[in-house]
C-alpha cells in the first residue's frame, strides 16, 4: 500500500512520548517544533502517489502490488538505476537536508533481506522474523528511524565495562514472549516523525557485551520508550522566509531510553550474538546500499550548494572575477566528482545471488573523501559571501515598517535581482551555512558515516591491493641487481 502524506501524518498521533525543554510534546503533528518539517514528510509520500510519479517511485512486487522503490532490492544494474533516480528525486524535494528521509533506513533492510542467507545460517527462526517484518514494512509503507550507536559516556571502556552496565540499551530479561530492554541508543535522527526504530549496534563490541549485541524493531510509541529530542531549530524559526531550511527540514536527532521495553519474538532479529551484529551490516550488502542511499542524498545537497555558491557570486557581480571563477570552477568539480563516484558505484557493481549490488570499494571511497570535502565546500561558500552573509535584516518583520523597507532597498541593492530577492538569497544561505542548523548539517555529514579511521578502513579492507601490488611485483620482478651488474662488466670489458 502506498502511503499519502495526511495518512503518515494520521500515523504519528499515536501517544508517543517526546520530551522537549523538559515538557511532554504530546501531539507531534501540530507541535510547533516539528509540525512543518512532519509536513515536509508527507510531502514525500504524496509526491510518490501522485499519478505521474508512479512509473518513477514505484516498482510491482513478487505479489504484483505497487511498492515504494525505497523498499526494491535491485535484481540487476537497471534497477539499481531506477532505483537510484526515485531516491536522486525525492532528495531534490529536500535538497539533501533530510539525511535520514524514510529511503535511508529502508534501504538497509532492503540490503539485510539481499544477504538474508546469513541470518538463515545464523538462526532460521530470526531470519524468519527478518523476512516478515521487511515484507510487512515495504506493504505498509513505513517511514524507521534507526539507533546503532552506544552513547559516549567514558569511550575508553566498553559497554559492558560502564559504571552504569544499563546506561547502554541490553537485554535485562527474555522469556517465551520476548526480550526485556533497558538502556539508551543514540541518535535516532528523524525519529520523531518516523513510525518504528530499528535497534541495533553497528560499533564493534567486546566479549561480555553481548547481552548489548542485539537487533530488533519496536513502535516509535512503544511502553517504556522515551525520546528526549535535542533543541528544535524548527521552533526557533522565526518564518519560513528568515530560515527556509531550519523551518521546514529540521528532522531532528533524539536519545531514546528503554525503560523495560518488551520486544516480542518476531520483531527481534539476532539475540545478543556479538559476530551477527557486524555480519548483518557487512556480510550482507545492507551496509553498502544504505550509505550509497546517503551518497545520493548527498551528490543532491552538494548541487544545490554549487547553486547557491553561484547564485551568491552573481547577486554580488563578481562571476567574472577571475578569482571567483577559480573558486565557482572548484565547486563544481568537486561535485561532479561525487557525481561520477555515485554512478561508478552503480557502473561497477556485481550481481551477488539474485541481486545487483553497487561497488563497495567506490562507495567507502567516497565516503572517505566527502567526510572531507563537505567542510571544504562550506567554507568556500562562506568566503563567496562575505558579510553578505550577516549584513541582514534582523526578520521579515523589518519589510513591515515602510520606512525600514526604504531602507533595505537602498542598502540591499545587487545588479541581478530586487532586495528582496537579494535578502531572500542571503537568508537562504546563512541556513544552510551559517545557521545552528547549517553548523549541525556540517556536523552531520562528517560523521553520520562514523568517524575518518572507520570510513578510512572500510576504504582499506575493501580495496583490490592485488591489483596494484602486481604491477608493482611485475616492475621489481624486470630487472635485478646482478643483471645489472653483469652488463656494466661487460661493457668495462
């Protein structure tokens, strides 16, 4: 079934318990501090039923029922492709700010269910359990979040080794219903506005963590679940013209606290086994298709922001500044380099079993120079500006008084556009670049994929050395030593 927007709106007045600024948020849906970005979400759905997105969002599945492509499991490089332009497309809705959209978390399902073998060999009954909740959430349409990481707390030690052992979320208790989980998970980003939360651990764990070593789905408003969101910067915007991305495209990040939550059976799909949790992201192509959906994501927000780097160059008229060419001429090769890796991905991938997988070693490369490059982008956006940036009404509010808007229009003044165009702009970009939400955005992107020694390692332990280390062998291996010691003497001789 394919999902409108007012019907996954309908979805969150479920009496999920939602802390902000130490008040219950009650209904999420009207609540100033996520209202307009659940709206954003709804955009989403309604924009892939929409009669003339069908063939473009959607695919038919083994049952012949019309399915979000954010669920399809490409069975060879066409697909992939198809795939690839729903996801490109719907992040154009966004730009790119809404980083755990629901075709993140479904892609990683989607990849767990390609390699479902390994929870078949790992134990039939959580593969079973596996295979139903991915049938029952791709006909339903759901929006997860996910949590896979431990809170910081003391990082030298391992989650077993806290002071507190239930700071992290770990099995207290199971019986013949279920499991019993008590503890924290960080950071279920976009959480607030998402229907369920798959639970797990991507970090590595250690021998006596294993009642941490789970992996399991339960209900954004299950007993016992608490989301304590981080400060709104949707709530903090004062209109949508003053922070055009904060106001619309806050999707959020929140701890969540079990409480003794139970986990029936067929939502739990590996039981504190600490090798299952790393091979249900890398011994499966799970891992390898939810970060290609962020690559994605991220080639659209890194074209809007050369858009907006030009858009700014031109407001200012210093296009044909040679320098500003330099900078604008940088800008877009580095996104079409993102571009390029994203369709390497696609172009080298390999049929694994019955489905077409993208490349690994092209996707953790790009991992490893994005995690770079997106800090780099910002900062030559800032430069392009300059004080522009600042030198701003304080709100729309100043438009309102005649005299003030006298005022902007005298000092706001650009050879390409009106000052209220000019504001618009500049607005525009402080969001993105400037603003709590812009500095978060930047925080984000170097990190959601994990630190740089873990993305650097992907890079490493997936690379072909082979192929380089031959050519190396075969240079080495065409001349010697003594060979050369042989010809200098008998040309002395």
């Amino acid at each position: 079934m394919l999902k409108t927007g007012s019907q996954h709106i309908e979805t969150l007045r479920d009496g999920r318990q939602v802390f902000l600024e130490g008040k219950l948020a009650d209904d999420v849906t009207v609540h100033p501090a996520f209202s307009r970005t659940i709206g954003s979400i709804a955009r989403l759905y309604d924009f892939q039923c929409a009669e003339q997105n069908r063939s473009l969002m959607t695919y038919q599945t083994d049952s012949n029922r019309p399915a979000s492509r954010i669920w399809q499991m490409p069975g060879n490089y066409t697909e992939l492709v198809e795939r690839r332009r729903a996801i490109e497309t719907w992040a154009s809705l966004h730009c790119g700010f809404l980083g755990r959209a629901p075709d993140h978390v479904a892609s990683c399902l989607a990849g767990m269910m390609m390699g479902i073998e390994v929870f078949q060999a790992y134990n039939p009954k959580r593969a079973a359990a596996l295979a139903e909740y991915y049938r029952y959430a791709c006909e339903s349409d759901l929006y997860l979040t996910y949590v896979i990481i431990n809170p910081q707390a003391d990082r030298s030690r391992s989650a077993g080794q806290q002071q507190d052992r239930t700071l992290t979320a770990g099995v207290v208790d199971q019986d013949g219903e279920g499991l019993t989980i008590r503890g924290a998970k960080m950071l279920a980003t976009g959480g607030i506005m998402a229907n369920e939360v798959f639970v797990t651990c991507i970090q590595p764990l250690s021998e006596g963590d294993e009642s941490y070593a789970v992996s399991f789905v339960v209900p954004m408003n299950a007993r016992g679940l608490t989301i304590m969101s981080r400060k709104s910067y949707e709530e903090h915007a004062t209109s949508v013209f003053d922070s055009p991305l904060a106001s619309r495209f806050d999707e959020n990040d929140a701890i969540l606290y079990f409480d003794d939550v139970k986990v029936p059976w067929d939502r739990v799909f590996i039981n504190q086994d600490i090798r299952m949790c790393q091979e249900q992201f890398h011994a499966t192509p799970a891992h390898v298709l939810q970060n290609y959906q962020a690559q994605v994501r991220l080639m659209v927000k890194l074209r809007f922001l050369v858009g907006l780097a030009h858009r700014m160059a031109e407001a200012n008229g210093i296009v044909g500044f040679p320098q500003v060419r330099e900078t604008l001429g940088t800008l877009a090769a580095q996104s079409a380099m993102v571009d390029a890796l994203v369709h390497a991905m696609e172009v080298k991938g390999q049929n694994r079993g019955n489905y077409f997988v993208p490349d690994r070693h092209t996707l953790y490369s790009a991992q490893v120079l994005t995690q770079k490059l997106y800090p780099e982008v910002i900062s030559a956006l800032r430069e392009l500006a300059g004080g522009g940036l600042i030198m701003l009404p304080s709100s729309i509010a100043d438009f309102a008084d005649p005299q003030l808007k006298t005022l902007i229009e005298k000092t706001q003044q650009s050879p390409v556009t009106s000052a209220e165009g000019r504001v618009k702009l500049f607005k525009l970009a402080w969001d993105a670049i400037g603003s709590e939400f812009g500095s978060r955005h930047t925080q984000y992107e170097m990190f959601y994929a994990g630190a740089n020694f873990v993305t650097r390692n992907h890079s490493y332990r997936t690379f072909d050395w082979h192929s380089g280390t031959r050519l190396v062998d075969e240079m080495l291996d065409s001349y010697s030593l003594e060979g050369e010691l042989r010809a200098r003497t008998a040309v002395e001789a």
